[in-house]
C-alpha cells in the first residue's frame, strides 16, 4: 500500500515563501502529484512531477526526489488567496489500474 | 462550459434511509471516481469506474454502492448500512484510467438527522 505524509499546518506571511513537503512510503508510483483545495471547495490539480526534479509553473514549483522518498510543493510569492489546503498523491505502479491515493492534507494560512 | 456537477450541495438522512448523491460530468471522461472527506482528513476512495458498466470498489466501499449505466453519469448511494455517513462526498473524473489529473465537483456535504 501507499502511505504519504505531510504536515497538518502551516502558516506563512504574505509575500514570503513556503515549502510543504511530502514524504511517502510506497513500493512504486508512478509520480507525485499536487493538489488544492480552498475551504469547503472542489480541490484543484496543481502539479505532476513524473521524473526527479523540479517542476515550475508560475508562482508554485514542485520537487520529487524517489531515492529519498520525498517531494515538495514551493509557493513564492505568497497572496493571502493561497490560504488553502494542499494534498499531495500518489499511483501505485501496480498490476491493472489504481486510482490516486492523498495525504491528509497540510492546511496553509498566509497572514499579513 | 464543460465540467462536472455534483448534487444537492446539502443532503440530510434519517437513521435507516437510503440516499443519492448524483454525479454527472460533460468532459467525455472515461474514468470517474467517489471520494470521501471528513474534517481535517485527506480524501478516501469509495469506488471508481474505469470504463461504462464497470466499477472497483475502493478502500472505504462498505456501506455505499454504486452505478455506471451512462458515461456520464456515476451515482453514489449511501446505504443504511453506513452508520457513520456524515461527510464531503466529491465525485471526479479523468480522461483515462491511468491518469493523474482529476477533475472534481463541488462536492455534497451530507448530515445525519
């Protein structure tokens, strides 16, 4: 099975930078994805890392490192609009087909 | 605009009902999945469907059952059987089976009365 770990909360000021990791124990996947999700909403896909390394798009950035079982979600420049909840999930590399499995979530408050 | 609707937004059972949560989505997605999210909690798979007339059950299936008669369409029913049903319930769906971008709905916040 999988299992991902994240940190429950996390606060930061606006304009700052924030790193919420992700750490996972699972026999094989295929990539780590990223999620958001706002307060009583639908969550949002943000990111896939399919290969070690960082990925970019705009203001987020996302990191998988395999050898080390872990990956990151980097937002610069922080809005209080991106006080949201983040998740991120995982594939097994299994025999047929799986569905994503999510982490509990990190809750990210950006305060003035 | 394409997308995928979920409904009611707000849905309230009885002790022994049986009720719906409706899901339907115009992205001509083939795969469609039930999550469940309680608070503070990631989001748990009760089942998905990889193609019409089929569907696997996930981790937490005891207590609903579901249909995929139309490919657009994915009804959950939570049974009487669920003794602990209140929850966000979010319907998704994806282009393929094998894929990691999920499209959600809005989501049914379910009570019990």
């Amino acid at each position: 099975g999988q299992s991902l770990e994240q940190p429950s909360e996390v606060t930061a000021v606006e304009g700052a930078i924030v790193q919420i990791n992700c750490t996972y124990q699972t026999s094989g996947f295929y990539g780590l994805s990223w999620y958001q999700q706002h307060d009583g909403g639908a969550p949002t896909f943000l990111s896939y890392n399919g290969l070690d390394g960082l990925e970019e798009t705009g203001r987020f950035s996302s990191f998988l490192s395999r050898s080390d079982s872990y990956g990151y979600l980097l937002l610069q420049e922080l809005q209080m609009k991106d006080s949201a909840s983040y998740f991120c999930a995982v594939r097994a590399r299994n025999s047929g087909n799986t569905p994503l499995v999510f982490g509990k979530g990190t809750r990210l408050s950006v305060i003035a | 605009d394409g997308g995928i609707t979920q409904s009611p937004k707000y849905l309230f059972r009885k002790e022994g009902q049986n009720v719906t949560l409706s899901c339907e989505q115009n992205l001509n997605h083939d795969a469609m999945y039930w999550y469940r999210q309680d608070p503070g909690q990631g989001l748990r798979l009760i089942y998905y469907s990889q193609i019409v007339n089929d569907f696997q059950k996930g981790d937490i299936a005891e207590g609903y059952s579901v249909s995929r008669e139309k490919k657009e369409s994915f009804p959950l029913t939570v049974t009487s059987a669920q003794k602990n049903p209140t929850a966000f319930y979010l319907c998704a769906s994806s282009i393929g089976q094998n894929n990691e971008k999920l499209f959600f709905g809005s989501g049914t916040q379910l009570s019990v009365l």
